[in-house]
C-alpha cells in the first residue's frame, strides 16, 4: 500500500521524485525517502510525510540523473525513520523501494544472518536487498539475474524498484501483485517507474503496465521486460488518457471535497454513451459478450472490500429485484478463506476502484480456479483485475486521490444499476415501461446530484457544527437505502475517527436501541417509498428514548418533519436510484465533521488508498 516512483534519464531526477511522490501520497504517508546516483549512492528519509522529508532535505544541492523515491505505509517494523524505504544492501551498493509484503522473509532472513548480513531495520524489505546481493556475489551474475534469482526464492507480493551503485546505467522493476507502470519519456534514454500513472502523466503519455511476475530492465537507454522465468516478452504501449487537471484540487481546499462536487459528472460519465432511453437500449460490450450465460444464470456472487462491498450490497438489490437472479455479497478477506461453494456456471463481480486490492485478487484467483465466469468493475485502466477478468466494465469516475472513496462508490452504483437492468433485459425479467421509466430517471441523475450538493451544503453544515464533538454516531436505513446507511458510517469513521455504527432500521430494536439516548444522533434515511411508513415507526422508536434525529427524506416530506430535530431534503427518484441521492448528504456530513474536528481529511490516520496488501 505504499507509493513508488523512479527516473532514469537525462536530467535531474530530485523534482520529479519528490512531486511523484506528493501525488502517491494517498497510497500512504507514514515515512518517505529518496535515494540518488551521482557516482554516490545518496539516501534522504524521513518519519512523517512527504513535506517533511523536503523540508529536511531543503536546499541542499540533491544531484543524480538516476533515482528512486517511496512513501510508506507500514506494514513490518513501526513507521519511523530506520522503516524508511529506500533500504540499501550490506555493501550499500544497492537500493530498493517495496510495495507489497515479503511473507517468507523471516526465514530468508534467518539464513542470512548466518552468512554475516547485518539488519538496520525491521522491515521485510531490506532481507530482499540483501538476498539480491548475497545472490549476486554468490553467482557471479548480472544485476538483473540476481534480482530474477532473488524473485523466485520470495512468497508474498511487490512491486519493486532497484538502483546499482556498480551498474549506473540501469534500472529494474518487477511486480507480483501490486502495481508498477513504467512510463516511457520523451527524451531519449528517459524512462520513469510507478505504483500508477498520475506522477507519470504530466511528462509523457507512453505507458506500458507491467503483467505478473515481470521484471523490466531498462540499461542503456533500452526498455526490455522479461518473466522471472527468464523469458522475453514484447511490452505493450498504452496512452494515457487522465489530464493533469484531474490530479489537482482544481481550487477545492480538499480532494475529497473536489470529488463528492464531481460526482454529477462522474455518475454521468459512467452511463454516457452506454444507454439510450428511448430505444431501450443498454449498450455494453461485455452484456453483448455474455449473452447466454446471463440468460441462464443461476447465481451471482459479488465481492468487494470496504466502500466497494457496500456497493455491491447496493447491488444484490438491484440484480435481485430487475433480474431476479440469487446475489451473496461477500467480504473478498473472508470469501478465500471459508471454503465457498462455486460452480463453473456462477457469475462473480469483482468490485475495486483501484482495481488492485490484494483480497479481492486472491478471491478472484479461487474462483478462477474453480471455472466460475468472472465480472471486474474498477475505475483504473491498465490495473489488475481488468487484466484478470474475463469481461468487465470501468467506472469512468476519474482519479480518486482522497482516500475515503466518494464519487468511486455512486459510479460503481451506477455501473451496477447498468448491469442488472441489462441482464432483466435479456433475461425478460423486466417490462419496456419499466425499462424506460428508470433510465430516463438514470439520466436526469446528474442534475439531482447537482442539486443536493446545491441545496444541503447550509443545513449539513450547522448539523456538522452541532454534532463534531459526540463520541458515537447511528445510521439507520432500510431496502436500497440500507447499505447507504453503512457507507455513511464507514465515511464518519474514516476521516473524523468518530465511532459509528449502520445497521437496517429494523435490527436496531434488537440491540443498538440499547445505546440510544439525549447524546446519539441517530441519521435516518427516510425517503418515501413502500417502506416508508415502516420507517416512521423505526423514527418513532428512536424519539420514544430522546435520540437526537438527523432525517434524509424526498422533498415535501412533512411527516418526518414533525418529529425529527434536521432534515435534510433530496429529489424523488426511483426506489432503485434512491442511493446516488441519500449518499450524497452523508459525504458531506462526514467531510464537514472531519474538518471541524481539525481532521486529515484526504490522508486519515493508519489508512491507505489502494490496499494491496492482505
């Protein structure tokens, strides 16, 4: 879960690392380091943040036309300075930066110490350097033999990213399940490494995005990849696609805040070109693809982690009720590790805005295995469950720097919502009026969004002044708007470190109701539907013990008005749209809460963005 970056070329390499780095700051943010080569191998780390280790660094004159850079989050050994990636080998003649976790590095380990390696951390990934070396020596061999040698003694996962003292003109990269994209410059002999495209993307355009198990060697202004099995294959060039204004806060005090207000675009892009209301169609290449097989479904299982398991929570919903086709939802941790029953003619979706979560690959790999069709929805091109999956749709919502996922989550919803109209479809399940009623509903989405964000900001902020300093918040929801009421949980929690729980508003007279009292605001998602007056009961139970009541509820509502302290108003919608509107409020709830409580709003405490690690 750590962000990596390299350069190789003719100019400086200080500039690029340490803004490269600045952008991967959302991959983590306990440590950070440089290393460069001027005839030198010269290593700056620093406890804390990118900022920090700038400052130490100040200005000093920091030469090399060769380097590597990384920001951690920690995974073995407390995040400190000694942590600190880069990490250097006995002789200090090489590098490395890590991504990823060395399951087997504690034996590695073991064995070298007894051969005299001596350890300045207690990270996995110096016993990596120092195998390489010990390799190295031993073999007599070339760098990137060493490394191929090393890679096939390691269990675990990385991305990696070695600098040679002794071998100033070359620059290696290998991947195992976490990501690493070589970006190809536009001067000759230019070449740069990283967990992603966005540190790349405002110097070239080439990429090539390295598969598994792949080792990219790039010596005398030359890139050649080859396998850890020794085999050279030919890399692919893909242009990237994401601007350089998509990157920055664009004026926004806050990425995150930048993209709750992008979500009427985001949520459009992901159906533009994609439905067409008045002729009922729902085009998508992998509906076309997949034809019989969803005809003749007989079960879908949809997995995810975190945020992306709540939209898939979302979809069991909506695959149920247009499709009518059985949906479990799992955890992608717990799914590999039960012993699920899978079947050649089960369907699975994989859901990952980053497309590259170290459970949901595993999870995708079990069911692989067992002959199950598999369905990535992910929001990065170019990552590895697109690779891996047999059919899938991208989000188009655009990067996503701040690590609590807003616009990733309604345009996974939206993906989804495609999906299950388009299997009804196809599998007759669903009438044309009915068809056409939600999508020309789906289409004037955007410009509800557009007013929520418009019309809530006032009154969410005053709930926000009035509510930062409680212990402990309760969601409540039920039907489509039951997994919105756990999203706007799991948000509060991420970014102000506020205890809160979601649960459907019924199960809380079982248990939660214990809790409630003159101190709990209790958020409702009252929208009007079948359910509705359900609700109201749930609402009244909660008035009944003096919780304080936040409601979201459809314009014009009146009834819940009378009993709860805020309201919050969004546009009638269909009862399946409901959770691209309700969701919006409760972002900005959590967002506003967060900045009160003089929170790190984009970059919260022990997280990470992409989490490519078990």
């Amino acid at each position: 879960m750590c962000g990596i970056v390299a350069y190789i070329g003719p100019n400086q390499a200080y500039n690029f690392l340490i803004q490269g780095l600045k952008r991967l700051e959302y991959r983590g943010y306990d440590s950070a380091g440089i290393a460069l080569l001027d005839g030198d191998m010269k290593v700056y780390k620093e406890h804390g943040k990118v900022q920090d280790l700038e400052n130490k660094i100040g200005n000093q004159n920091i030469e090399g036309t060769k380097g590597i850079g990384h920001t951690r989050w920690a995974t073995h050994g407390e995040p400190n300075q000694k942590n600190a990636h880069p990490h250097l080998s006995q002789s200090g003649n090489l590098a490395v930066i890590h991504n990823g976790i060395i399951e087997n590095y504690a034996t590695l380990k073991e064995a070298l110490v007894k051969t005299g390696h001596v350890f300045k951390s207690d990270t996995d990934t110096e016993v990596l350097v120092h195998l390489i070396e010990e390799i190295r020596n031993h073999e007599k061999c070339s760098l990137f033999e060493a490394v191929r040698l090393a890679l096939n003694e390691v269990v675990g996962a990385y991305a990696i990213v070695i600098l040679s003292k002794n071998d100033p003109d070359v620059l290696i990269g290998a991947r195992k399940g976490s990501p690493l994209v070589v970006g190809i410059g536009e001067n000759p002999g230019e070449f740069f490494m990283a967990s992603d495209a966005t540190p790349i993307v405002e110097y070239t355009r080439k990429v090539s995005y390295l598969e598994d198990n792949e080792i990219a060697v790039i010596t005398n202004g030359e890139l050649i990849v080859k396998t850890i099995a020794n085999v050279k294959k030919t890399p692919f060039i893909h242009q990237l696609e994401i601007s350089l204004d998509a990157i920055e806060k664009g004026g926004y005090e806050h990425f995150m805040l930048k993209e709750i207000f992008e979500q009427p675009k985001s949520i459009h892009d992901s159906f533009r070109g994609r439905i067409d209301s008045n002729t009922l169609q729902i085009e998508m290449r992998s509906l076309n693809e997949f034809e019989n097989k969803i005809r003749n479904l007989k079960r879908i299982i949809i997995i995810g982690c975190g945020t992306s398991w709540h939209a898939g929570l979302v979809g069991e919903y909506l695959f149920e009720d247009f499709a009518r086709i059985p949906v479990e939802v799992e955890y992608a941790s717990e799914f590999r590790y039960r012993n699920p029953i899978l079947y050649a003619d089960d369907l699975v979706i994989a859901i990952s805005q980053s497309g590259e979560t170290a459970d949901t690959l595993a999870a995708l790999e079990l069911a692989k295995k067992a002959g199950a069709t598999i369905f990535g929805v992910c929001n990065v091109v170019g990552s590895s469950i697109p690779r891996m999956t047999d059919a899938g749709a991208y989000t188009h919502a655009g990067p996503e720097i701040g690590v609590a996922s807003t616009k990733a989550f309604t345009a996974q919803v939206t993906v989804l919502t495609l999906l299950a109209l388009g299997f009804a479809q196809r599998r007759g399940t669903i009438s044309d009026s009915k068809l056409r009623s939600v999508l020309q509903e789906l289409e004037r989405i955007p410009a509800k969004v557009e007013k929520v964000l418009k019309s809530c900001q006032e009154s969410v902020l005053a709930i926000a002044k009035e509510y930062s300093h409680v212990s402990n918040f309760l969601y409540l929801g039920r039907g489509y708007n039951f997994p919105v009421a756990l999203e706007g949980a799991l948000k509060l929690k991420e970014i102000s470190y506020i205890h809160a729980e979601g649960y459907p508003a019924a199960e809380m007279k079982h248990g939660p109701i214990a809790l409630i009292d003159a101190e709990m605001p209790v958020v409702v998602i009252a929208t009007q539907n079948e359910i509705y007056e359900k609700v109201l009961s749930n609402i009244q139970e909660v008035k009944a013990r003096k919780g304080r009541l936040i409601a979201i509820v459809t314009e014009g509502d009146t009834k819940v008005k009378d009993v709860a302290e805020h309201i919050i108003e969004i546009p009638e919608t269909e009862d399946a749209l409901v959770p691209l509107l309700s969701t919006i409020p409760l972002q900005l709830l959590s967002y506003h809460i967060a900045v009160l409580r003089g929170c790190n709003v984009d970059q919260p405490r022990n997280l990470a963005k992409s989490v490519t690690v078990e």
